[in-house]
C-alpha cells in the first residue's frame, strides 16, 4: 500500500503557479516601467510607481512560493527550474532597464547578469556529479540585489539625493556580493566536479 508520503508531488500546484504567475509579471513590470519614460528620460510618474507594486508583489511571491513548497511538501523538479529562472528574469529585466535609461552603469548590470546565468548554466553541467545548493551568502546577495533594485525604482529616489546614494551603496553592495557568491560557486562546482569524476 502506497502512503501519501510515497505519492509523487503533481506539477501543478500553489507554488509552481506562484512561480510562473511570477514569470508572466516580467513583461508587464517591463511595460510600465516604460510607459513612464518620455524622450528617453524616465519621467518618475504614476507608470513608475506602478512598476513598483508589480515588482514588489512579484518578489513577494517568490518568498510565498518557496514557504508554500517547503510547508507542504510541494517541492517540484518544475520548481527547482523554473523558480530561479523567473527571479533572474525579473531583476535581469530591472535592471537592463535601468542601464538603458541611465539609471545604472552598464557594467554593474552587465557583471550581475554574466554571474547569474553563468552560475545556472554552471548548476545543469555538474548536477550529473550532485546538487550544488545555495548558500548563505548567495541568499543575501539576492536580498541585497531586489532591496537595491526597489528603492532604485522608487520615484522618490529622483528628488531625495540622501535616499538614492543609499540605494547605489545597496546596488554596489549587491554587485560585490555578487561577484564573491559567484566565485564560491565556481570553486564549489570545480571541488564537486573533480569528486565525482574520482568516485
């Protein structure tokens, strides 16, 4: 007799449609973030304030859909995919967005972004030798990252000089973390590598 525990955890379920409810915010959060440029020059209107509610109400579900899963038991290989994929979607957007409107230097945009599809892409060669999971300092990077990202998209960082060089400090926080994270990984994933290729 097969026990609930022993039944196989269906694909469709709260947390996997919290996560590509997620995926589908991206293309609306791009179109308001737009809607509120004029001339090439973000205009830090009602449109803007808009992109924040969707950017918030997007990172909220990413806390919701992991707690969701891990509370009952609705953690899916659907979900290991998909669930990083749309947070890089989402920051990935933002800030692409914010470089093209001058809001950020390319570079950092460009640093993160390499880091980030790099090291998933990097997760899908080694997962034959095992599961690299994450670790701490890779869960506050991707704090770090949405905290400097949102109090970037607010409005009011435009006319508050004190609150946008708070935001740019979180921002370069962010890409340093980033870049040490990302260098953990590398090691990790060459350790685990060469470990599996000995057993």
């Amino acid at each position: 007799m097969t026990s609930p525990e022993d039944k196989p955890v269906p694909t469709l379920n709260i947390a996997n449609v919290l996560t590509t409810l997620r995926i589908v915010m991206v293309p609306f959060f791009v179109w308001l973030y737009v809607l509120d440029v004029e001339g090439g020059e973000p205009q830090y209107g009602g449109w803007r304030w808009a992109a924040v509610a969707v950017f918030a109400l997007a990172m909220y579900t990413d806390k919701l859909d992991g707690d969701i899963a891990r509370s009952r038991g609705l953690i899916t290989d659907f979900g290991k995919i998909a669930d990083p994929i749309a947070d890089k979607l989402l920051t990935g957007a933002a800030l692409v967005l914010f470089s093209l409107y001058g809001e950020l230097s390319w570079w950092a945009t460009g640093i993160i972004l390499v880091r980030e599809w790099g090291i998933t892409l990097m997760r899908f060669v080694v997962i034959r030798y095992g599961v690299m999971p994450a670790s701490k300092g890779g869960k506050l990077k991707t704090v770090t990252q949405a905290l400097g990202i949102f109090l970037l998209l607010l409005p009011i960082v435009a006319t508050i000089g004190w609150l946008n060089a708070v935001a740019l400090v979180v921002m370069w926080f962010a890409v340093a973390l980033t870049l040490y994270t990302g260098i953990v990984y590398i090691v990790d994933a060459v350790r685990l590598r060469t470990q599996g290729r000995q057993a």
